[in-house]
C-alpha cells in the first residue's frame, strides 16, 4: 500500500506511520524503474504502488549525481541554482499529480500549486532577466570559495553539498505539502486553503517588488558607469556607492531573501494549522533553509563589505532580513552620516 492509513489528524504527522514504514521502497525503485523503463502502464502503476514521498526523494537523490557530472564537465558549480526557482514546483506538481491519480480530494493541493508556480514565474524570470540567478549572490560565490580552498576539498564540497545536499533541500522544503496529501482525506477548512494561500502570493508578490527595486538600481547604476549620467528618480551619490539602500532595502539588506524563506515558513504553517499541531517532523526542510539562507547571505555580504566601503555602515544601521525597530528608514543615506564619504566604484 503506498498511502498510509491515517485515523486522525494526528496520524498524518506521525513520522512512524507516514514516512518510515515506507522507506524500503527507496531501495527497490531503481531496479522497478529499469525493469520497466519501456513499458508505460507498468509505470503508471509503479507510480500510483509507490508512496509519493519516497518517489520524490528518490528523484532529489538521483539528481545529485546529474548536477555532480555537469558541473565538473563544464566548470560551472551552479546548475543546482539553475533549477532551484523549477525543482520544490515540480515537487509540489508530483503530489497534486499523485493526489488526482489516487482519487483523493485536491482542492488544497491545487490551491497551493498555483502559487507555488507564481514562485517559479518570479525566479526563472529573475534568471533570465538577470543572466543566471542563485539564492545568495551571483555565481561567482562558487568561484570566489574554489579560489581559497584545495581542490580536493572543492570537490567534496561539490559532492556532499552543492550537488547532493542542496538537490535534497528543494525536495524537503515541499515535505509540507505531503503532510497536506494526507490531511486531504479529512475535512480540510476551505477557510485555511483562502487564509495560507493569500499568504504565499503575498511573499511572493513583496518577493518580485523587492526584485524590481533591485533591478532598476542595478540598471540605473549601469547606466551611469557608461554615460555619467543620472537616470531619472535617482541620486548621484546613491548610484556611486555601489548597492541599493533606498525603497525596501532601506529597512532590509534583503526584503526579497525575506520573502523567500516566508514562503516556505508559510507552507510548513499551513500543513500545521490543518493537522491541528503545533509541529510536525517536515518542519526540518524550512528550518535547513533558514539555515542555508543564513550562511548564503552571510558569504554574499562579506564578498560586499570587501567590494563597498559603506557596506559595513549599511549593515550596521539596516536588519539582514527584518526591519530594526523603532525607527524610521535607517538605509536612506541621503543625510550624509556614513563614515567615508562615497567615491565613484
């Protein structure tokens, strides 16, 4: 049986009776799969026999060693970030899909695919806009640690964590989701789905402003390095000290960072909220993540506080992610108190 029997609210939390009994299948998929790679209704059927969380971990795991292989052919360590605004979509796709086939009640999980797929808009559309996008920086993040680590220890580093690890985060992060799945079999609250799926488009929306803020600075601060020019709402000394700190950014170093982890937040609240507990064990996915954003972040602003004078005051005066409060914007840096005067970058 692929789905477990769940009496309660609180069965669908229970990590005994939902996740581990089901493990086993993670060991004989591979073969399943290629015993039956050209037979499409064997397939179908192993889909629907296997349980949906199994098969989506066992999807993050053979991605691993996809990444690993492209990016030592082709020297380029981001390819997991090339597919992290797609991958937690796919996922929650995965269930709403195993949902449907099952004849289990989908309002919720479609509800949530939706805006889960407003988030993938917004990142891939950030990718392409910008040339290649990641969570924490641009790719040079992987070039600058290759340059001050051996090779040897790179490569374990892309083995272990950038390849694998982060391949298996963008699978946890939607263990919510099947949280979700089961709790589909009871009564859910249409009130729930309208209150937490507001939320996510929400995050989302502050997520692509926050975005566009950014976008028109870095465009704006293009433009004057080439012309000398002072595109119009902006100030000289803003576009000379070299990084954003007007609009959202003059209450948080990264509002879109915020948004970002807000969105997962939500959807592990939302799993709570309709299980009737206060915590469930698909609270570790969120909680890597903060993690990961931590130290992500963490690295980007020391590549920053190197590159910038003034970044240091920034940080200094503004949150990483959530306003300091009481105050008014603390980054509008217009009234001339920051240390060292700015100087053209």
């Amino acid at each position: 049986m692929s789905l477990p029997v769940v009496r309660s609210l609180a069965d669908c939390t229970d990590i005994y009776k939902t996740v581990l009994p089901y493990v086993p299948q993670l060991y004989d998929l591979p073969q399943q799969i290629f015993e039956n790679i050209t037979n499409l209704q064997a397939l179908k059927v192993l889909y629907i026999s296997t349980n949906p969380l199994i098969s989506a971990f066992a999807f993050s795991l053979f991605l691993g060693p996809v990444f690993l292989l492209v990016s030592e052919v082709n020297k380029n360590y981001s390819q997991v970030d090339r597919c992290w605004s797609l991958l937690p979509t796919v996922y929650n796709a995965h269930f709403a899909l195993y949902a449907h086939a099952a004849g289990l009640p989908t309002r919720t999980l479609d509800t949530l695919l939706i805006y889960s797929a407003l988030w993938s808009a917004r990142l891939t559309y950030n990718y392409w806009r910008k040339g290649g996008y990641s969570i924490g920086s641009e790719d040079y993040r992987w070039e600058v640690l290759k340059e001050n680590i051996s090779p040897p220890l790179f490569f374990v580093f892309n083995v272990t964590f950038i390849s694998l690890a982060q391949s298996v985060l963008l699978f946890l992060i939607t263990t919510p989701t099947y949280v979700l799945l089961l709790a589909s079999k009871t009564n859910v609250s249409p009130t729930a789905d309208l209150v937490f799926s507001r939320a996510l488009g929400a995050v989302v929306f502050l997520a692509f402003y926050a975005d566009g803020q950014q976008w028109k600075y870095y465009e704006a601060k293009k433009e004057y390095k080439k012309t000398a020019k002072v595109p119009p709402g902006f100030h000289q000394e803003d576009l000379e000290r070299g990084f954003n700190t007007t609009g959202l950014f003059a209450y948080s170093r990264h509002p879109n960072f915020a948004a970002e982890q807000a969105v997962w937040v939500i959807l592990y609240g939302w799993s709570c909220w309709v299980t009737q507990t206060y915590y469930n064990w698909s609270a570790v996915g969120p909680i890597a993540y903060l993690i990961l954003f931590q130290g992500s972040t963490w690295f980007t602003e020391l590549l920053s506080a190197k590159k910038y004078p003034e970044y240091k005051e920034y940080q200094r005066r503004v949150g990483m992610f959530l306003p300091r409060l009481p105050g008014g914007p603390p980054g509008d840096f217009s009234d001339k108190r920051v240390s060292q005067p700015a100087t053209a970058r």
